[in-house]
C-alpha cells in the first residue's frame, strides 16, 4: 500500500510538473530560445504558431508589448485550461492584425490626388505539382441541388479529363455548394494556381479561391485571388485564370487542401466544368505586399479612417481607398502623401486576429486586441472558452464575400461564436469601434451546431454597429442558456462603420431570424444608451424562450425603441410608447426609461454615478450595468 501511494503522489506530481509558462516579450525575445522564463522569452507569433500547447499551461505576453498578425488558439483540458494572458508592468500587450505604412516612401502619386502602397515583384521559384488529374469532392447544402462528376472530351487529338458541376441551384451563399480539391504539400508563402474555367451559362465568378488546412482546425490557409479583373467574367469558352496566394512564411509546411465556394455564383441549370493544371511557387519582395484584402484604412489610432470602396475610379473623397486584390496594393485619395498629413497608417487585413475554430478550454486575460478586418476572436465549434479583462476595438470591415446580386458584403465581430458553441463566458471586457457586432453567437445550416450556457456579463461597449447580435437559422438546432447580463451599451451605429455600410442598422440588440428552438435566453440588467436606428430589433417572434427584464433604456426620441420586422409584420414602438411596448409585447418586466448618468463619459468611464437612475436598479432592484 505504501509503494501504491508512494507511486500515486509520483505521478500527480509529475502530472502537474507538465503544465508550462510560456513567455513572449515584442523587443527582447528570441524565437530560438525555450520561452519558458522572461530572459528566455521568444519574440514572435509565428514562433507561437509553431508550439503546440499542453492542458494547464500558460502563454504570457510582456505588458508593454506590441505583436503583428494573428495566432491559433490551442486547447487544454476540462479543469486545465490553456492561459493566454500577461506578465509585467505597463499597459495590455497589444495583438494586432495589421500592417503599418507610415514612411513616405511607403506612397507613390500614381495620378493626381491617388497614392498607392509600393508594388512589388514576382518571379516563379518552381513548379510544385500538376494536378491536371486529381480527384476532387462536393459538398450540396441548404437548398442547393445538382451532381457532381468527373468528364472526358477529345481536343487536339488528346482526351483530357475536367470535372464538372451541374447546377439545378447553387444555393445563396457561398458555402452552399463546396468542392474540395486534392492535398497540397510544401507550399511556399507566395504560389499561383493555374485553373481552367467555362459555363455552359456565362457568368462573374466573384469569390476567391482557397487553400484550406487539411486537418484540424480545418481554417483557411490563404486566399487566392485572379492575377487579372477581367479574368472573373466565365464564358462557354475555356479560360485559364492564375490565382495569386500570399500567407504567413510561419505557416509554410502545413497540409493543405484545395476548395472553392460556388454558391450563389452558378446559373441554375447550367454546367460549370474546371481542370485545375498545377501550382506553382513564386518568389516576390514579400515585405511590401498586402497578402489580404483590408478591411481598415486606421489613421492617427483613430483619430480618422478610410472609407472603403470597390474599385479605382469610386476614389472621389478624400480617404476614399480601395484594396486592388490582383496587385496587393491600397489606393487611397488624399491631397498629400498619407504618410506627411498622418503620424500612425495602419492598414487592418481581413483575417481573423485569434482564431479559435475547434478550440476548447481556453482562457483569454488581460489582452489588447485590436486592427483586424475580420473578426477580433472568432471561430466555430467551441466549448469552455473564457474571455475576460481584455480590449477589442477597431475591428471588422474586411470582404467576406461578393453577393449573387453583385454587391460586396461585409463582415467584422469583436467576439464570435459561430456554430457550436457551449459553456462559454465573456466577462469584464471593453469593446468599441466594431463593423458588426460587438458581441454575438450565432450558426445557421448544421442541425448539430447548438448554442447552449453561454454567459456575457459585466461588459462595457461602444461605437459598434450591433451591441449584441444573435440568429440561428437551423430549426434542426438548439438554443439554450443564453445570458446577457450587466453590461453597459452605448452609442450603437455611431463607429467608423455606419456610413459606409451598404446597411446603416445601429441597435443594441440585433436579433435577425431564429428558427431554432430556444429556452432560457435572458437579457437582464443591462444599459443601452443611445442609438443611430433602434435599440431592439426582431425578425421573427421568438418570445417563447426570450426574456427581457430590469434593463435601463434610453435613446432619441426620434429613434425606434423597439422593432419586430418579420416578413408579414413590422411592430414600431417609439421611446414615448415605453409602457405600452411593455403592455403590449409583454416584455421588459421591471425595466424603465430614464437617462442614466455617469461618472464621466467624455473620457469612457460609463460607471453610473452613485445615487442616480439605475445604481439601485429598475423596479426590481439592484444595480445594472457592468459593474466594474
């Protein structure tokens, strides 16, 4: 019995001596050190990329710190979290998914009154494979229909092979009809795709095409997009279009799948047919290349802002800029170099800052995250996930897609959730500046992907277009557990994004189609404080499994308190109609309308001034808003 025991405290104590810290200092690391003491620290996030983290251990950035690009979220176990946090004195590092371009020789005047980032140059390094051959896959959702199979036809005396789709519907969106191509090995961080296209209907193939890792988390790789404008227009006639991939030199070596999105591109009834003929690597002066589309012209930290537009001749006002995809370059007008009229350039790239796609039982303190033009943290299938103490501002903006009907749609979240998702907690954090939503979960397709004991509480927000948003399309799906409580939200629709959103939509609660069902979804004790449209929006009646009590409203008079626009009904109530909302929805129980006070909101402290509306609550009691 003495050796069992003897034997068991060996073991537990060898168990916990492998949970590790982890440090990374921006000015004084070194990537080839071990990272495991601050003189031993690495410097990059490519070197954080490269480790794969064990249950319990902890990755600290040195406050003070400033890093560049994005970082994949490991996991840890249940009751051992992974840690990504702080160490030292100063203020949250900083994380941040952008490029700075604040030298004047960053600018040429390529006409008068347009200034472009520098071009660069390209030359092919090697041929990496031929995949004129290779077998590929599809994938049909949502109301998509169609077949996909591999042809033969005789040209020049030769057979070649092709596969082809043939489209009853495409779909809506992109991800309804999927084909997945053949792993890819050894690619470099610059390469072409050479592919040949035709339809039997011609039409704009406007969404870019994809290398996609080939294991999990299943994320993007890189994103490719045609060497040339014109060579999106798809004729009856064969055409071969060489797509351009840049990505981060860290993530060179991974397995990779080819993939392209053709929902809501297709003709109905048409056949589409491609032959992908090989890839190739490049070599190009990487350093002045903007490898992805930028979601955020950031000038002076945000003192002004670009307003981004889809192509060179749109440039008409001054910080009118545009991201031209096939030269990697940003245009923007201005009645001098950028870089004279501006101390700080930063350009925010569409890619995620931390992606946490299929990462569980992780925490996030104490961090600064900021400058991306997708989401701030995002990803699907997600469980035990706690972000806490951090900053996200600036974020959003970038291209998620181009719709069926020739507009640009864009996209930006501080903190998603998308898909699966449960026993999630977002607790005492800042966001401000958001294209979408501050806060949000949300999934749609997947009768799996169910939304459950999901927490946001003690948050403070402003300047986002959505304060919180939430929909769930799959009515095979669940909703469950979902609270939304103490947090102050302020100033919805009044950031950099409204004006320039095909779909000015401020309002603190967005809640767009739920066909799932839904219990327990609470939104209690909470501030919202002015708006540019409305301060609650519904697109289908829900109520069953919503509750809305004890919150503290005030906005315009002029603006919209409550909206339920569904497809058959479009219910207004206006701020003077508060108790007949109340009477008439049977929602809000315990709220009220009156203007709250705070300490001092010129400088962002939202804190509610002792002894004003709200410090001891609506009508049932208590304080709201965050309490911090």
């Amino acid at each position: 019995m003495k050796l069992i025991l003897l034997y068991g405290i060996a073991l537990l104590q060898v168990c916990l001596a492998q949970a590790t810290t982890y440090y990374l200092d921006s000015e004084r690391g070194n990537d080839v050190a071990d990272g495991r003491s601050e003189a031993t620290a690495w410097k990059t996030l490519k070197q954080l990329n490269r480790v794969k983290f064990g249950a319990g251990d902890k990755v600290l950035f040195k406050r003070g710190g400033l890093w560049r690009g994005n970082f994949r979220a490991r996991s840890g176990e249940e009751g051992k979290p992974l840690l990504y946090s702080a160490y030292g004195e100063g203020p949250k590092p900083i994380i941040q998914n952008s490029v700075a371009r604040d030298r004047e020789s960053d600018w040429l005047e390529v006409s008068p009154g347009i200034w472009a980032t520098l071009p660069f140059h390209m030359e092919i390094r090697e041929q990496r494979d031929a995949l004129s051959d290779a077998n590929w896959g599809s994938s049909f959702q949502e109301k998509a229909k169609g077949t996909f199979r591999k042809l033969t036809e005789n040209g020049n005396g030769n057979a070649e092979s092709f596969w082809r789709v043939q489209s009853v519907f495409s779909g809506e969106r992109g991800h309804h009809l999927q084909l997945w191509g053949p792993v890819i090995t050894n690619l470099q961080d610059t390469f072409i795709v050479r592919i040949k296209m035709r339809s039997s209907k011609p039409f704009k193939y406007s969404l870019p095409l994809h290398v996609m890792l080939n294991h999990p988390p299943w994320t993007h790789y890189a994103e490719g997009s045609p060497m040339h404008a014109e060579d999106t227009n798809i004729s009856t006639e064969w055409k071969t279009i060489d797509y351009f991939f840049v990505t981060d030199p860290a993530r060179v070596g991974e397995a990779t799948t080819l993939h392209m999105n053709l929902g809501g591109q297709l003709p109905s009834d048409s056949a589409f047919d491609f032959q992908v003929l090989g890839v190739w690597n490049m070599r190009s002066t990487y350093a002045q290349l903007l490898r992805k589309d930028v979601g955020i012209l950031i000038l002076n930290h945000g003192e002004a802002w670009g307003i981004k537009k889809w192509k060179l001749e749109d440039l008409k006002k001054p910080l009118d800029y545009w991201y031209a995809p096939e030269e990697k370059r940003v245009f923007v007008r201005c009645d001098g170099n950028p870089a004279e009229k501006y101390k700080s350039i930063e350009l925010a790239f569409t890619q995620h800052i931390i992606e946490e796609g299929g990462s569980h039982d992780v925490i996030y303190d104490g961090l600064a995250i900021r400058y991306g033009g997708a989401h701030g943290i995002g990803g699907g299938n997600t469980k035990r996930i706690t972000i806490r103490n951090c900053d996200l501002y600036w974020i959003g903006g970038g291209l998620q897609y181009w719709h069926q009907k020739g507009f640009p749609v864009r996209f930006g979240n501080a903190i998603e959730f998308w898909g699966k998702a449960d026993g999630n907690l977002v607790e005492k954090n800042r966001v401000w500046q958001v294209y979408d939503a501050a806060l949000t979960n949300q999934t749609s397709g997947d009768p799996d992907a169910h939304e459950t004991n999901i927490i946001y509480r003690d948050n403070v927000i402003w300047q986002s277009e959505y304060s919180f948003e939430y929909w769930n399309h799959d009515p095979r799906s669940f909703t469950g557990n979902i609270l939304f409580e103490h947090n102050t939200c302020i100033d919805a629709g009044f950031g950099y994004a409204h004006t320039q959103r095909p779909d000015p939509n401020g309002a603190h609660l967005m809640f767009y189609d739920n066909s799932a069902p839904t219990t327990n979804f609470v939104v209690r004790n909470n501030i919202f404080y002015r708006t540019t449209n409305r301060s609650t929006r519904m697109f289908n009646d829900w109520r069953y499994g919503l509750t809305l009590q004890n919150n503290l409203y005030y906005i315009q008079a002029d603006q919209t308190l409550y909206q339920y626009h569904s497809k058959t009904n479009n219910i207004i109530y206006k701020p003077s109609e508060f108790a007949k909302y109340q009477k008439e929805m049977g929602m809000d129980h315990g709220s009220i309308f009156a203007e709250p006070q705070f300490v001092d909101a010129a400088n962002r402290d939202y804190r509610l001034r002792p002894g004003t509306v709200g410090t001891t609550g609506a009508t049932d009691g208590g304080p709201i808003g965050a309490r911090w």
